[in-house]
C-alpha cells in the first residue's frame, strides 16, 4: 500500500495532525520510534494550556497558541481527556519585576487575549491565598488552564484510529528515499521495516533535524533543552487553584506551581541546556534549587511532599520559534520542527496549520460522510457515584477490585488500557494512572504486570517498563499463574 500521508512522531503535534486528516478521505499512517504514542517530548510536558501573553503575536508560536488555546473545550467534550481552565497568575515580588509584568500585560493585550486582569496584591491574594503574601502585584489570565498531556495524546490517536488512521509504534525511521518516478518517498526503519506514502510530515520532535536529514531534506539542529519537574503528593498543603507563573527570563517562563488536572501539584521546570537529547537524569541540586524558588511564590512547599521527579527536554530551534512550512529542498515533505513551548497548547492549531499545508501541496482532502466525532465515555471508579459502581460490579466485579491503592485504579481499568494496545508499564500508568500515587508503584506494579501478561499474552519477565531494554524482569520467571476475578 502507498499511503496518501505518513507522520512521523506520535506526540502532540502529530497526533493532532493525526485526528485532522482523520476527518478526511485519505489513507493516514502514524509512525512512532518508541513503544508507545506520546512517550518522547510530550510525556515529560508540564501539562499548561498557556494564556498568549509570553510571546509576541508576530511568532507563528503565538499564532497557533492563541487560536490553540480556544480549541480545547471542544477537543475535550470530544475526546474525554482531563482539562480544566483554572486561569494563570503572573506574579512579581519587587517593582522592577513590575515591569516586566507590565509588559508582558500589554503584550497579551495586543495579541487580543481577552479578559487579562491586572491585579494589585490583595487581588491577587484574593485569586490564590497560597501566595506569599510579600507579593507586590500581577495579574491574571484566566484562559490559561491544565491538560494531561499523555492522556491527551492518547485521546487524539485513539480517535484518529477510529476513524481509519494506521498506527505503528516501535518504527525509527532511519532512512527516507523519494521515487520521484513514481512519486512516493519509502520510509525505511531501523529494523528493516517500510512504509510507502506520497507525503511525509516531520513531527519527529527532538529528532526532527535527523529525520530531515536522512530525507534530503533542510539541514539544521534541534538544541535539546533540559526540564526538571518535580511532583507533590495531592495531599500537599501548597496545591494552588490557579498556576502560578514568576516573572520570566530570556530563556525561560521560569519554575511554576502547577496544580495539575487530576489533582497532584507539580514544581518545576529548569531549563539547561543538554547535549544527550535522552538525557532524563534530575539531581538534587536542582530539587534544592526548584524549592527554593518556589517557597519565594507559595507557602506550604515542603521536600517531603516529593513523591517523584522527572525530566522533559524541549526541540529547541537557533530561532526560537516554530518551524512549520512546507520543505523547500524535499517534495511532499512538511516539516514541523521546534515545538518547544508552548506546543501542547498549540498543538490544536498546529494540526490545522498542517492539513492547510498539505491542502497548499496539491492534496485533495474530501470530508468523510460519517466520521466518530466522539470517544466512548470512559469509566474511572475514582469519579464514579456508589450507585454507578454497582451496576459496574454487577457487571464484571473487576470493576471493583482495586489494584491501585493510592489513586484508586481497578483491574477493569488495567484491562481496558491494555486492550487498547498499552502493554509497558509506563504505557498503562499513563492511561490509568496506575502507580501515579504517593508510593509510585511500590504496592502495585507487580499486579499491574500480572494483568498485562494475562491480558497480553506477553510473559513476565519480557514486560518491559517502556519499551526497548527497559526490561523489569531478569533472567527467566517460572509460573506466575494470574487468578482471574470471578465473571458474572
């Protein structure tokens, strides 16, 4: 089969290419490096719809951030992923930062984000009684929100699927070759693998400038930069209701409190930079360091509210800003390269930016006459009523049987991720939350790997944490006999 068009890179901003061309009549790949969609730059995102303010309007990354922004409560009814618009304070602690907030006030207002506040400090204490209350003043955009941004990944792809969308993981394209004679590229991966297709889109992230490369196409460098973020238990007395941004620097929006939408606060990010791009060590310097500054914002933070750390590195372009256009030295190529911050937000409109961009390379995109606007509703027995959680248990006691204590996931949920093709285990943490909690897995993960042997039919001890080498297992387990709850 030649495809009409193959993205390369399953994170946000080709997973909403992905759900776009899904809508239309035209056969559609997804390729991903990694085991799982979602889990390259995107997994390690801080999860913040931003407000519009922190870039000029005269960037193609303030462009797609705005109309980005306004995009999500549809996505959201659509798809079922967590948001939720709790609004962004911007708060200074001296009046030379006042400046600066000023600024960036007016740079939202030129930029038409509407109904920015600017706030003196008893508003602003008013807004979030977290704050210090040495505050001197700010202001508020309540448009900006919180996203799960793997969850919203795994929304998008799910629904491009059902509409007819082709996904294959574990794909590292290696080499790309146009037949200009037949007019399609042939994309080969670093096993062996082919795939065909008359147009390919870059979304390949931090690995973007090689793709371009081995396709003959532009040459430049992505320049990782390094996020280390730090989650709070949901338990923790500094959980704010909004998130809460400092004055930033040149290369930074600075480390925020982020109350995240379901429920636990996170702390963070650095910004260095790094020359590994799979580079995801975080060091005690820098947790010392975040909290540091974070007690200057809000009160409460204490280290011992630190369930666990991560981090993210960010495609970072010489410009700065986003690079999406059609190839210039390669046919049917698209390229869409540097989507750092604020992509996640973005990425809506990137995926609209793109299709216009393949409408502007002579594809023919006609609507289908029928296409699955919306997913299932999903059950997640922390949300459900009592009443709800009878008539589930009725159905399949599974629903009832708690796996994981700390976020209250059952084995019903567990089945459901990895029937739905998430067979690692950060895969199915990512989808249900499992292991999230306050002891990490400590308590469940091994029942979590029993479900995925049973329900996968992959043996214990080649479960992998996140695909690749990341075995959990060593050597070769004997018997690990699952005991299947009792079905009605």
């Amino acid at each position: 089969m030649i495809y009409d068009v193959a993205i390369i890179g399953a994170g946000v901003s080709g997973a909403s290419t992905a759900w776009q061309l899904s809508h239309f009549d035209c056969r559609t790949i997804l390729l991903e490096r990694w085991a799982d969609v979602g889990f390259g730059v995107s997994k390690a995102n801080s999860g913040i719809v931003h407000g519009g303010f922190h870039h000029p309007v005269s960037t193609l990354k303030a462009k797609l951030e705005i109309r980005g922004n306004l995009m999500f409560e549809k996505l959201q009814y659509e798809l079922g992923f967590p948001f939720q618009r709790n609004g962004i304070l911007v708060v200074a602690f001296s009046e030379e930062q006042m400046a600066t907030v000023r600024k960036l006030y007016q740079q939202g207002i030129a930029n038409g984000v509407r109904n920015l506040e600017m706030c003196g400090r008893d508003r602003l204490l008013e807004l979030e009684p977290k704050l210090n209350p040495e505050v001197v003043g700010g202001f508020f955009a309540p448009n900006g929100g919180t996203i799960e941004p793997y969850r919203y990944v795994f929304s998008l792809v799910e629904g491009a699927m059902r509409n007819g969308v082709e996904l294959q993981c574990n794909f590292e394209v290696t080499q790309g070759k146009w037949n200009a004679e037949e007019s399609f590229w042939r994309l080969t991966a670093a096993d062996g693998r082919e795939i065909s297709a008359r147009r390919v889109v870059n979304a390949a992230g931090l690995f973007a400038d090689q793709i371009s490369h081995v396709c003959g196409a532009e040459e430049y460098r992505i320049h990782p930069r390094k996020g280390e973020e730090y989650l709070l238990d949901r338990n923790s007395s500094a959980r704010p209701r909004r998130v809460i941004f400092p004055v930033p620097s040149r290369d930074s929006k600075g480390v925020l409190v982020i109350p995240t939408a379901e429920g636990t606060t996170m702390i963070g990010p650095t910004a260095d930079p790094a020359e590994d791009k799979l580079d995801t060590t975080t060091s005690a310097d820098n947790m010392h360091r975040i909290v540091a500054l974070v007690r200057q914002m809000v009160n409460g933070i204490s280290t011992r509210d630190i369930i666990t750390s991560f981090a993210g590195l960010r495609p970072v372009l010489e410009s700065e800003d986003f690079y999406i256009a059609r190839s210039e030295k390669a046919p049917h190529f698209i390229q869409v390269a540097g989507i750092q911050s604020p992509g996640l937000t973005a990425s809506p409109a990137i995926g609209e930016y793109v299709k216009d961009l393949l409408k502007e390379d002579g594809m023919t995109l006609t609507e289908k006459n029928h296409v699955v606007q919306e997913l299932p509703v999903r059950h997640e027995i922390r949300h459900e009523t009592p009443e709800t959680l009878d008539t589930l248990h009725k159905d399949d006691p599974r629903w009832t049987h708690v796996v994981c204590r700390c976020e209250n996931i059952s084995e019903a949920e567990i089945i459901e991720a990895v029937r739905k093709g998430h067979t690692t285990l950060d895969g199915v943490k990512f989808y249900t939350r499992g292991g999230m909690g306050r002891c990490q897995g400590g308590f469940c993960s091994a029942k979590i790997m029993k479900i995925i042997s049973r329900e996968s039919g992959i043996p214990m001890e080649k479960l992998t944490k996140k695909g690749g080498n990341s075995r959990l297992l060593g050597g070769v387990l004997g018997s690990a006999e699952v005991e299947p709850m009792p079905e009605k």
